[in-house]
C-alpha cells in the first residue's frame, strides 16, 4: 500500500513543479516588461515645425491714387463731381501728358491714347489750333514738341515734384563755334525766324516760302538746301529751317554737330503742359467772367481742371454738364469753389464742353456730354503706374 501511495505522491509533485515553473515564467516575463519600460527613454518631441523659419513678404505699400464720384447740389443745380488724387512723389507714379498718335498735328478718342500709352487714367488736356497744334507748351520725358506762350500756367513735373506756372522758354542749337537763337519749335515759321522741326511734326516742315535748311541727321549737319517749299524730316535727326529774308549769316559747315537745347532745362523724366486760364491760384478764386480759349464763363458746361493741394498731391477733376436731370455743369467761378473744397490751392482750366473726359482702368467714369459719347481730341494727361 505505501509504494502505490508513494508512486502517486510523485506524480503529484511532478505536475505541481511544472505548473509552479510555468507560473513563474510567466511573473518574471510580466516583470520584466515593466523593468524594460522604465530603462526605454521617452520619445523626445518633434521640434522641426517650432524652429523652422518662413521668409517675409516684402510689404507693399498702398499706391497714393485716390478716384471719388459724388453728386453734388451746387447752387440749386445737380452735379457730377469725378476727383482723381495722386501723390506723384511714388517711383511707381508717372504723370505726363500724351498727343494724339503722339504727334503735333491729328485728333485721336482719349480712350486710344491710354491704350497705347498703357495708362491707368487720363482726362482731356488743353487747347488746341485748328489741326489739332498745341496752343502751348509741351515736354514729354524731357523732350519739347511745342514752345510757350508764356501767357498761361504750365503744369510741370520735375524732380519728383509738381508746379504749375508761367514759363518763358529760351530755344537755341548749340554748334561748335557756340549757340544760335531759335525763335520756335514745330510751328508754322514766319518771315525772318528760325525754326526747328521734328519729327512729331510730321513727314515735312511745309514750308511754302522761300527758306534755308539745314537737315541734320544722328546729330551732324548733313546737308544746307535753299528752297521754296517744303523739305523732308529725318526720322533720326531735325531740320533748322531759316525763312527768308534770313537776318544773319547761317553759322553751320556740313559735318558739325549740332543740338536743339532749351531752357528751363528738363531733364528727361521731367514733363510739362501748358494749360488755360488759372482758375484758383495761391488759395483765391481768380478765373474771370471770360477766357480767351473758353469764351463766356458766366454759363453751366461741363468743366475739366487739374490742380495741385498744398501737399504737393495732383488733383484731375472732371464735372459733367449739359444734361440738366443727370448733371447741369458749372460757371467759372462754381468751378473755383468747388477746387477749393476739395482742398485745391492752385488749379488751371482745361478744355471743357464735349471734350470733357475721365478714364479711370479702360473704363469712361463720367458722361461726355455729346450723347455719352467720346469725341476725338488732340490730346490728354495721363497716369501710368509702373511696377
């Protein structure tokens, strides 16, 4: 009886020492676990995105352009008011004026003119002869196509900065031996003067009297022609036509230099616009009850004027007229007030009528007065913003 116990007795012991072997394994694996846990270092975090830098955009400064449309109720009357402010002391900023087909004579639509100058806004500019000739003086990038009066105010862009005034211009052409006087720039020569013409005058200098030119071509003298009629003008050079009677002797040789100079002298991003009448000068209303190019002022038309502040800033200011429910226009004196409450200090007339006109982004903002329609002009004033 004690063996078949003891033989059971070790079966028993056999089956206890696996399962406590197994037990235990098991214990130190779910030990070990946590043991390893602790020796295992945390992730540390991922601090690409808090050390990564961006670069900045440059800032880019608001452009000095400011264009308002009000209507207004002046004296009793209905009025559309467009105001275009520009602070030409921006690089981005040019205002000068433009011809039609960018010669001296023609008539081109506004709208023409800023498609190919690539303008922002334009509005008419001044008055014109009969062909279209300017009535006074223009310089476009340092460059004359027309003398002055001396009788009207001139817009000027120089240096960065605006003015407008009367001007007295000196013309000559500087040749070797010194200067020669020139008495105008392509117009219509007169008996005894010297003339220079270029070529935004045209193919000639229609010449129909009896006169010495001396055709000048990349800067020389090429050939001296005594003539009765017109001569032909290089399109890379000038002529200097002397009408007869000529007052002295004609002081070129064939081969000299030679260059049309003028002063003020303008530099080639100067520009320069001779408008009409002052309207507001120095703060006053000074435009009087007639104008020379205008007529009567007493009446309501549409009205176009450029003016400065006293900041230095540009003012274009177009006002329809001729459409009593929509828009009845101003009298001369009206349209003084009105520059003066727009803070203008000094202001000149422009052309007015159905040539009154305001562009702004390929796009007529106002009502030309002849059946809404654009009419063509010799001319405007544009703004180009440049990049």
């Amino acid at each position: 009886m004690s063996n078949i116990f003891s033989c059971k007795g070790n079966r028993l012991n056999k089956v206890d020492f696996i399962l406590l072997a197994v037990a235990v394994s098991f214990i130190i694996l779910y030990a070990g676990h946590f043991l390893l846990l602790e020796k295992i270092p945390e992730k540390q975090p991922d601090t690409d995105f808090n050390t990564t830098t961006y670069e900045e955009k440059p800032e880019v400064k608001p452009l000095p352009v400011k264009y308002t449309h009000n209507t207004e109720y002046i004296n009793g009357f209905i009025q559309q008011v467009h105001v275009l402010e520009i602070g030409i002391n921006d690089e981005r900023i040019e205002v000068k004026p433009v011809l039609s087909f960018d010669k001296v004579f023609g008539f081109e639509k506004l709208s023409e003119m800023v498609k190919r100058s690539r303008a922002y806004a334009a509005i008419n500019s001044g008055f014109y002869h009969k062909y279209g000739q300017p009535s006074g003086m223009v310089v476009i990038d340092g460059k004359m196509y027309s003398n002055s009066t001396g009788k009207y105010p001139v817009f000027v862009i120089k240096d960065g900065k605006a003015s407008l005034h009367e001007i007295q211009t000196e013309l000559w052409i500087s040749f070797p031996g010194g200067k020669l006087k020139v008495d105008n720039i392509n117009m219509e020569g007169k008996k005894g003067e010297v003339v220079v013409y270029t070529h935004e005058y045209g193919s000639n200098n229609r010449a129909v009297s009896e006169n010495t030119t001396v055709i000048v071509r990349n800067g020389l003298a090429e050939q001296i022609v005594q003539v009765k009629n017109e001569t032909n003008i290089p399109e890379d050079g000038m002529l200097i036509t002397f009408f007869s009677p000529i007052k002295e002797d004609i002081p070129f040789n064939i081969g000299d230099a030679l260059e049309f100079e003028f002063e003020p002298y303008m530099d080639n991003k100067s520009q320069a616009y001779e408008c009409g009448s002052w309207i507001v000068r120095d703060g006053e209303i000074v435009i009087g009850e007639w104008d020379e190019w205008v007529g009567v002022m007493t009446n309501r038309d549409p009205r176009t004027a450029i003016g400065l502040k006293e900041d230095g800033t540009v003012v274009f200011l177009v006002v329809d007229g001729r459409q009593p429910e929509f828009s009845t226009g101003l009298k001369g004196s009206e349209l003084g007030e009105l520059l003066l409450k727009y803070g203008v200090t000094n202001a000149a007339m422009l052309d007015g009528g159905a040539s009154t006109e305001m562009i702004i982004d390929g796009r007529i903002v106002n009502r030309p007065s002849f059946k809404g329609e654009e009419r063509p002009l010799a001319g405007g004033i544009i703004l180009k913003i440049n990049n």
